[in-house]
C-alpha cells in the first residue's frame, strides 16, 4: 500500500528540523513584519533562534564575502514573510525571498534609510528602514569644464517591500550618517526594490 505525503506536511516536517537545528546552532534574534513604512520596526513579531551562513547547505565554513549583500537563514520558517526583517547577533537583515522546503534568501543590511518625495518635496516615503548600500563605481573626473569637479559616487540601494510604498526616480534617499543620494533608477520586484542612486552634491 502506498502512503502519500502532501507538499504542506512535508514542509512542516523541514521547517520543524530547521527549527531543532537553529536551536543548536544560532541564537536568539528578533522578527519584524513591516506593516507602517514610517516605522517598519515598530513592534517585534516573533523571536526566533536563527543562523546565518553564506550558502544554503549552512557549513558555516566562511564568512561572507565583502560585496555581496545576501545570506541564507536557517530557522522555524512556519511563519515567515518575504518582507520580515530580522535581527540576530550584530546583523539586521530583510528577507528578500522564502519558498517552502528551501532557506529563506536574505539581504545583510548596512544602514537605514528614509525615502523622500521627488527632489524639493518633503512628503517623507518611508522612515528608518533597514537597507543595503554597496558602491558601484567611484566618482571620477568630469567632462563639465568646471576645475576639480567629479561625477557623483554610484551606489545600489537594496530595500525590502514596503506596504504602500513606490519608489521613482528623483526621490532623495538620506543614510543614518546623513548621506543624501537622489534615486537615478528604481525596480520593484518580488524580492523588494533594487535602485540605482547617486550621491547628491552641494
């Protein structure tokens, strides 16, 4: 006689083992879902034992690398969201994507960030949001004839998906050390935003 098994009880059964082997080898974080994009860590929604590691096989043999912004979680996963944002240890994080059966994709943040309205508006998108930054290319000389000046530094601004939130170009994104960047291009997808920004000289 053969005994079939559905796709949502074996998930169960491998985020219980996900479960048992966070709780040997991570510690103790906690869990945000976004529902205000003016304060999306307003509350905690869970703590969850959690670890993280470069790969999805989580051998923990390495750490991760310098540039690349994503790691693999392993935790409870019955009740995760793309979009919860978490920390554990030194690191805050936002999920970018979860699939049952398969380790939640993550993105290592670097700052926090607020999102305003197109260049000379005020109307504030979202507030101290964690984020990821990472250079792209370096400011260099300009062909503008003006001495010494330079284009503007490029980035890539990774965000987590945030209710009611668009993202365009023009709007000004300001770090928690008081960069400012103007959003040169943006995308919205599945994982969340990904834009092209640049820092914005005076």
């Amino acid at each position: 006689m053969e005994v079939y098994v559905d796709q949502a009880t074996i998930a169960t059964r491998v985020a219980s083992g996900w479960a048992k082997a966070a709780a040997i080898l991570g510690i103790a974080g906690m869990q945000y879902r976004p529902t205000n994009a003016l304060a999306p860590m307003a509350a905690v929604y869970g703590r969850p034992m959690m670890v993280f590691d470069a790969g999805p096989a989580f051998s923990l043999a390495r750490p991760q690398n310098w540039g690349v912004p994503t790691e693999y979680v392993l935790l409870n996963t019955t009740d995760v969201s793309t979009g919860d944002i978490l920390v554990c240890g030194s690191g805050t994080y936002f999920v970018a994507r979860y699939e049952a059966m398969r380790p939640p994709l993550c993105v290592l943040c670097t700052r926090t960030v607020s999102v305003s309205g197109v260049t000379g508006t005020t109307t504030t998108v979202l507030s101290d949001c964690p984020a990821a930054i990472l250079l792209k290319s370096h400011g260099d000389r300009d062909d503008s004839g003006m001495p010494g000046s330079t284009r503007p530094g490029q980035f890539v601004l990774y965000l987590p998906s945030l209710p009611g939130v668009t993202i365009v170009p023009y709007m000004t994104v300001v770090d928690d050390l008081g960069n400012s960047y103007s959003v040169a291009s943006a995308e919205a997808t599945s994982f969340g935003f990904r834009c092209m920004i640049t820092n914005q000289q005076v």
